[in-house]
C-alpha cells in the first residue's frame, strides 16, 4: 500500500508537487528530489573543474531546496528557484577558492536564435560501434571544452543550454543585463564551435 501511495506522485506535474512539498508531504518533496538531482549534478559537472567538490555541491542544493522549499511563492517558478540556488552555491564556491569570475568586453549584439549551439544536442540513436565511438569522443570534447571556459562564459551557457533559461532569466540570477548574458553565451558557442569543428563540419 505504501508503494501504491508513493508511486501516484510520479504522475504530478512539477508545480503540484511543490505545492504538496509546501505542505510538509515528504513523498513530494522525495520525488521533486528525484526528479532534479540529475540536472543539478549536471550543471555542478560543467560549471565546475573539481570533480570531488560536484557531489557535495549537489547535495547541498538540494538540502538548499528542501529547507527553503515553503519560501517560493510561485510553485510554476520552482526551476529558476533551483536555478538560482545552484548559482549562488557555485558563486560561494569560487569565493571559497579565492577567485573572481572573469569579465569580457561587449562590443557586438547577437540575435537570439542567430547560430545558436545546442551543446546537450548529441546524437545517441542506434549507434554503430563506431558510432558510439565518436559520440563518446565528442561528448568528451564538449566538457574539455566548456571546462576551459572562463567561469563567466561556463556559467551562461550552461545555464542557457542545460537548463533552458531565457536570457532574462540568466541576467537576473547573474545579477548583469541581458546584453551581457547574450555576448557570452554567443562568445562560448563560438569558442566550442572553434574547439569542436572537426565534429561539426
């Protein structure tokens, strides 16, 4: 009975759980856990370079999220909340470490959708051997590539192509205009367009 109990909650949509997670049921918020902890240890693996720090970040935004859950007013907000947890920690991260996010001139617009890079976009159906081979290989290449960002490009992008934030979104969590959040996340793509153009040509 139990299980049957739990197993209804995979049925909710992200906003019904947060409303149930508010109201103290520890079944939803078990399953809004469950449900972010992938993209969370995502983003923490490409915004940082320390591999051993990417567990302990994860799960500290997570407890982050469980503690501060009943503070998000809007339940249809709840991803750029995570967002904005996960931002935050990472921030407080390179503090720890003494370092500073490095800052870019802006001297060009980019328009929205202009070559735009999907970096999550890998091919991954029935693959040859060879096939999965070079997926492999690729997929390698994208986070060498995107760990060699500077720490304010890595953040843009992976916060635009990983999580899905709008432009507006990533200017408010990164506290910059949306001006800025575009000449990045266009300056990344171009730098892992220029790394990765043996893959692409």
């Amino acid at each position: 009975m139990i299980l049957l109990g739990k197993k209804k909650y995979k049925n909710k949509n992200l906003e019904e759980l947060v409303i149930l997670a508010q109201q103290d049921d520890i079944d939803a918020l078990e399953e809004l856990v469950k449900r972010n902890q992938d993209s969370v240890y995502a983003s923490f693996y490409y915004l940082n370079n320390d591999c051993e720090d990417i567990l302990d970040l994860t799960q500290e935004a997570l407890l982050k999220m469980a503690r501060n859950i009943k503070k998000l007013k809007d339940p249809a907000k709840f991803k750029p909340w995570l967002n904005q947890i996960v931002t935050r920690l990472f921030y407080d991260h390179l503090r720890s470490k003494n370092r500073k996010l490095k800052t870019v001139p802006i001297d060009k617009k980019d328009d929205d959708d202009q070559d735009r890079f999907n970096v999550a976009d890998v091919p991954c159906k029935t693959c040859t051997p060879e096939e999965s081979s070079l997926n492999s290989e690729l997929s390698c290449t994208i986070e060498k590539s995107i760990h060699k960002l500077p720490d304010s490009f890595r953040l843009a992008i992976v916060l635009r192509e990983f999580q899905g934030l709008s432009y507006e979104e990533i200017a408010d969590i990164t506290n910059t205009n949306v001006g800025t959040v575009k000449s990045r996340i266009a300056r990344a793509r171009n730098k892992l367009q220029e790394d990765l153009k043996a893959y692409i040509a």
